[in-house]
C-alpha cells in the first residue's frame, strides 16, 4: 500500500516522476508488505528505465529519430496511393505525394527534439556574463538538422523505391516515340493515355502492353533515382565520417563538450526549479494553515476559545528533512520567482566556478523593487 | 526486464560485440530489403544489363558503407591516425586490425544481398535473357531469318511474361528455367566460396604473428574503451559543473535579496551541514577543473597530446614529460625540504 510518507523528487528524474517512499502502514500486515514490495520493484525498474534513457540526450535524440524512421516506413505502407490519372492533376498529385509528407515529418523531427529549442534560446539569450560561442550554436544546429532529415528521407527514398509516385507524377512527360505502340495515336489520344497509365483498372488502358510498357520503364527508373540518392547520401554520410577527424578535432571536442553541457544546465535548472516550486508551494499551503488556525484562535477568544490541544503544529523549519536546501527556501515570493527567472535569461553566470560572485552578481540595480515576503506589493521604492 | 538489460549492457560493453549485434541485424535486414524490394525488369534490350547491374551492385555498396558508417570505430580510425603523436606513439598494426575487423563485419550484409540476388535468379534472368543460346533452347532454324535488333527486342522480354510475344522463336519457360539454373549454380558457388575464405582465414591466421595480433587486439579495444570513458567523464564534469554553477546562482540571488532587506525575515542560507557536503562532493566531482578556459586546455592537450600509456607516474600535464629514470620524490619530502629552507 502505497502512503505519502514522503515526497520528493527523485535524483535526475525531474518533476515529472516523483517518487513515492513506500512505508508499510502496520509491521504486523504481511500480504499488504508483500504488495508493496512487489509493487515497489516494479515502480524501482521503470524508474531505471525512465532515467536510463534520460542519462544521455544524445541516445535519446537518436531512439527518436529512429522511431520516427520506422513510423514513417509504417505510414507510407499504409496510405492507399490514389492517382487522379488525368492530364494537369497527376503531376500535382505526384510530387505533392512525394515531397509534402517530408515537410511534416521534418518539421515534426524539429519539434520532437528538444535540443532545437535549447539552440533558439541559446542563440538568442543577450550575452549576459556569459559570451556566446556561434561554433556550439553551429554544432547543435547541424545535429539537430542532422536527426530531423532521417524520416523525410525514409520517406522519399520508400517513395521512389516503390515508383507509384513517379508513375502517377511523370506519366505524362514520357517520350511516346520509345514506345512503338503509339504509332497509330494522334497526339491528344496519346496524351489522355499517358495520363490513364498509372490506374491499372481504367477501361481504356486494362490489360494493353503499351501501358504495361511505360509503367515499367517509369518504375524503373524511378527505382535507379533511389538507389542513386541512397548511394549519394551514404557516401556522403561516410566521408563526414572519416574525415572530420581530419579538420580541427580540438575545435570539435570543445563544441561537443560545451552543448552538451548547455543542454544539461538547462535541464538541471529545470529540475532545480520544479524543487523550489514544490517547496513553496508546500510552505506556502502550510502558511496558510498555519494563519487560519491563528485567525480562528483570535475569533474564538471572543467567543469561547479553541481548545489548546487542536492546535497544528509549527511549520518544520527544516521541512525537507535535513536535505539542505537553504538556497532554495531564501526565494519566497512570486516577485522573487520572477526576477530570479529573467534573470537566468537576460544575465546567465559565467563559467567560471572559482570566480567571486561579487564581481557578477545579478540584478543589484532591482533590488529595490522585490517585496518582503508576506506583505503586498503596495509600493515601490525609488532607487 | 534484468536479463534483457544485462544482454544490451553486454552488448554495448564491447564495440565489437556491438558491432557483432549490427552486423546480425544488418544482415536479416539486407534479406528482408530484398524480398520486399519490388523487382522491375525493364524489358527493353538496352536497359535490362544496367538496371540487373545496379541491382547487383548498387545495395552492397550501400549496405558496405553503411556498415561502416554505423560503426562508431570508424571516427575512432580516423582520430588515432590523425591525432599528433604526442607523448603516445602511434601504432600501424592497431589501425590496420582496426580497419580489417571492420572491413569485415561491414561485408557481411552485402554478401548476403548477393547471395539472396544470386539465389532468386530474377537479377540474372533480367541481365542475360538476350544472351540465351536460341539455337540450343528453341527453334534455331529460324534465328538466320531474324536481324539481330529484332532479335534483342524479343528475347529482352523473357522477364516479362505479360509482354512476351516470341514463344515462336523460343518458349519462356525453358529461357527462364535455363537462365535460373545457371544464376542459382552461381550464387551457391558464391556462397561456397566465401564460407571457405572466412573458415581458411579465420584458422589460418594463428598460425602467423599470433603474438603481434593479440597486442593489437588488446590495444585497439583499450583505445575504444578509453574513448568512451573520456566522453562519460566529460559527461560526468558537465552535469558537476552545470550543479554548481546554478547552485551558486541561486545562492548569490539569495544574498542578493539579503543585503537588500532591512527585515531579515528570510531564512538565511547558512549552509546546513548536509548542504555544504553535497556542495563539496559535487565539487570533487569537477576534479579542479572550474571554468571555461581550463576545460578547453584539458580537450585540446587530450587530441594534441594524449598521455603516456604508463600509469604510476604523476608527470605534470603541461610539463616536459619527465621520463623518469629514478623514482621521483614525493610531493610532501619536496615541500617539507624547502620550507625548512
């Protein structure tokens, strides 16, 4: 049986899982003890899952990317190919088919991962204490790209692999002098038959060898595109590969170094953040238990008192069990919250841990207009 | 769930027990490919030698980089033979076991391609349906009479069989069986051959410079396993770092708003003795290294110049490299010597 003895974010995994301290509510109970193993067992593996797949970003962003590769494969076997077959629709039809679906799913690659949001804001954050270095912003651009182009490319080269696109898309652009069954057509006539080409069923076009012929020679050359751009891209991939150790590997490691350590900040600072909420919002509903007992106090000393006993107790000073959180209990007001908040953005600390941090300690000119916790904001004082 | 992540860990311990895993997976996808991949023999007299052709040819090479590109080892190869020397010699031997342990895992998905091509037959049929012996298989008497364009545009269209119109020079079934046959004699053949030079290889190979091929073995995994503990350790550095530095920032907000206050009504950030532990083992997790400049150093002197493979020596970093002859004092007699000085 679960029972909220405690709650508080676990190590690493954020606020989105918090974990729940299990306590057997009575020693004597043993099948609920059983239970509650057994169930934290569970609970402890899929912690260790979630946080083995948090550990490092980079293997996340790429089980995305894979994923979306294979939903890509999944949606293009299951959309039902549908040429208009005439004339002016079959090429807007066609290349529509082959190039808008990689759109979406380059523009869902971008939004899927999180580290292009993380290269806005560090592209854009004002330079603070902290210089910018264009060479991470480059860094992280190019792999975030990287990652995004896999499932429109999955897409593009199944497409022409399976050649219904190009059929549907260039039937009409075929020479009709390769193919010696057009001889007695007039042009019009054999326009309206390229374009019937791709739909097999079509009365006019069901069961001829000339448009057996044009189909296959749209497939296949289609299907020599694809394997062209595959080929292309995998030599491509190959030599960036090889030979990037061979231009500024120094450069390298250090851009490699510092955005991934961009991303960890933003996520930690995330994380600190969702602490110092939590435990304000914890202080502040006790706060409020707290004044309403004192309120009720002071209303039924004119009426014929509480009795002592039902008193709440004191707020814990030291609420988190000695876990040592002072840094996060000294921001107590939304005020507070705020300036810490726009802070972070507009003036990030430098790197430099050793530094005092007199020399960039944020916001000495605003101080004035924060509030005391506990009174109303009814008044601001003049620097 | 234990056994399955205990077999992934075992898997991604070794690069090339890994790689062993791709290889495997590559190797039932390149079949899988195959068999979904739809044929389309052109049939046209032209075109039918360059599409079976690339057919053949065109997804091994894919398949081959590929298999190297996913190779992490790859960028590895590329780093150690670019890399300056530095205080480590490089070694020819560890590259060249390097780059034929990969060769030949990268090769085993295109030998399956052409083994499955070779094995179907259709690849073949396509490319040499118009150079069947017409005066064997089928009416020879009749093939004078032809011109030879003619000729090539029928027999092109054996593939095909809702467009062939030359059962009167030759019935397709026999072309196809014919052609069939002979494409699957070759692709045992082929297969054949590449088992025996594997086995010939891999039981051949002790017999010459086994001494020289296990040193390159142990030194070609120690540089991938230091590799990634170089990269979990900066890892491990970042995450310290990026501890630290917030927590400093909170903490100097919160000073901040002291020094501002005349009521002193927050709580003080005194640290707790819990709170000045976890800060002091987040700091020794940062090893002294505190900020930008520094860290940048430590990247740039590990490619430019990596340390010595001899441990148990405390050789400065930026130093001369003391090669160490004698044992070098310790730090403490050092310092106790000049302070009595």
């Amino acid at each position: 049986m679960l029972t909220e003895a405690k709650c508080s974010p676990g190590p690493g995994a954020g606020c989105i899982w918090p974990v729940w301290e299990i306590h057997p509510p009575h020693p004597g109970k043993a099948a609920n003890r059983q239970r509650s193993t057994q169930a934290a067992a569970v609970m402890d593996r899929f912690r260790m899952l979630f946080q083995n797949l948090q550990s490092s970003s980079e293997s996340v962003m790429n089980g995305i990317c894979l994923l979306l590769a294979a939903v890509t494969v999944k949606m293009y076997s299951s959309f039902d190919f549908n040429c208009p077959c005439l004339a002016r629709y079959n090429a807007l039809y066609g290349l529509g088919l082959l190039l808008t679906p990689p759109l979406a799913l380059f523009l869902c690659g971008l939004l899927v991962n999180r580290q292009s949001v993380v290269m806005v804001e560090e592209w854009r954050r004002p330079a603070g204490h902290r210089k910018k270095d264009l060479g991470i912003i480059r860094y992280m651009c190019s792999s975030v790209l990287q990652r995004a182009l896999a499932a429109p490319m999955v897409w593009i080269l199944l497409a022409l692999l399976d050649g219904k696109c190009f059929v549907c898309a260039f039937s009409n652009s075929v020479d009709p002098e390769k193919f010696l069954d057009f001889a007695n057509m007039t042009p019009s006539q054999v326009q309206l038959f390229l374009a019937k080409v791709p739909c097999k069923e079509d009365e006019m076009v069901k069961d001829s060898p000339a448009r057996k012929a044009v189909s296959r020679y749209l497939r296949c050359l289609s299907q020599a595109i694809g394997w062209s751009i595959t080929l292309l891209l995998i030599v491509v991939a190959f030599l960036a590969r090889c030979l990037r150790p061979c231009f500024d590997q120094t450069v390298f490691l250090q851009r490699r170094y510092w955005s991934n350590y961009v991303d960890l900040e933003q996520k930690l600072f995330d994380e600190t953040c969702c602490e110092h909420a939590r435990d304000f919002a914890h202080r502040c509903v006790l706060h409020f238990f707290a004044s309403m007992q004192s309120e009720l106090r002071a209303l039924g000393l004119h009426r014929g008192g509480i009795p002592e006993s039902q008193e709440l107790p004191e707020p814990p000073e030291d609420l988190d069990g000695g876990s040592g959180k002072a840094h996060l209990r000294a921001i107590s007001s939304r005020e507070q919250v705020d300036h810490l908040l726009s802070t972070w953005y507009s003036s990030k600390p430098p790197l430099d841990l050793a530094a005092s941090p007199k020399l960039w300690r944020p916001g000495l000119n605003h101080r004035a207009s924060i509030a005391a916790p506990g009174t109303k904001l009814c008044h601001q004082v003049d620097v | 769930m234990d056994k399955f992540r205990m077999i992934f860990q075992f898997l991604q311990s070794n690069q090339e027990s890994f790689m062993n895993g791709i290889c495997g997976i590559m190797a039932l996808a390149s079949a899988q490919i195959y068999s979904a991949f739809d044929f389309n023999c052109p049939c046209l007299p032209g075109y039918n030698v360059a599409y079976s052709m690339g057919i053949l040819l065109t997804p091994p090479l894919v398949l081959f980089l590929l298999g190297l590109v996913m190779n992490n080892n790859i960028s590895m190869l590329a780093e150690e033979w670019k890399r300056p020397a530095g205080r480590r010699a490089k070694d020819p031997a560890v590259l060249r076991y390097m780059f034929c342990s990969m060769a030949q895992r990268a090769l085993i998905a295109p030998v399956v391609w052409v083994a499955v091509t070779l094995l179907d037959g259709k690849c073949f049929l396509c490319a040499f349906c118009t150079a069947v012996p017409v005066a064997t298989l089928g009416n020879g008497s009749l093939v004078p009479g032809l011109p030879a364009a003619e000729l090539a545009r029928l027999l092109a269209r054996v593939p095909c069989p809702e467009i062939y119109d030359g059962n009167w020079l030759l019935a397709r079934e026999v072309a196809v069986r014919y052609l069939r046959c002979i494409s699957q004699a070759l692709g045992w053949s082929f297969v054949l051959l590449t088992t025996l030079l594997a086995f010939v290889v891999r039981s051949v190979r002790p017999c010459f410079t086994q001494a020289a091929f296990l040193k390159s073995k142990y030194w070609s995994h120690y540089i991938d396993i230091e590799r990634k503990l170089f990269d979990e350790t900066c890892t491990e550095h970042a995450k310290a770092f990026a501890k630290v530095c917030i927590q400093q920032f909170f903490e100097a907000m919160n000073h901040d708003l002291e020094l501002g206050h005349t009521h002193g009504v927050l709580a003080t950030a005194a640290a707790t003795p819990v709170e000045a532990d976890r800060t002091e083992e987040e700091r020794e997790k940062l090893r002294g290294i505190t900020d930008q400049g520094t860290m940048n150093k430590l990247l740039t002197s590990w490619h430019k110049c990596k340390p010595p493979l001899r441990l148990g020596q405390e050789a400065p970093l930026m130093g001369n490299g003391w090669a160490g002859i004698e044992p070098r004092p310790p730090r403490k007699e050092v310092a106790t010597y000049f302070s009595k000085v």
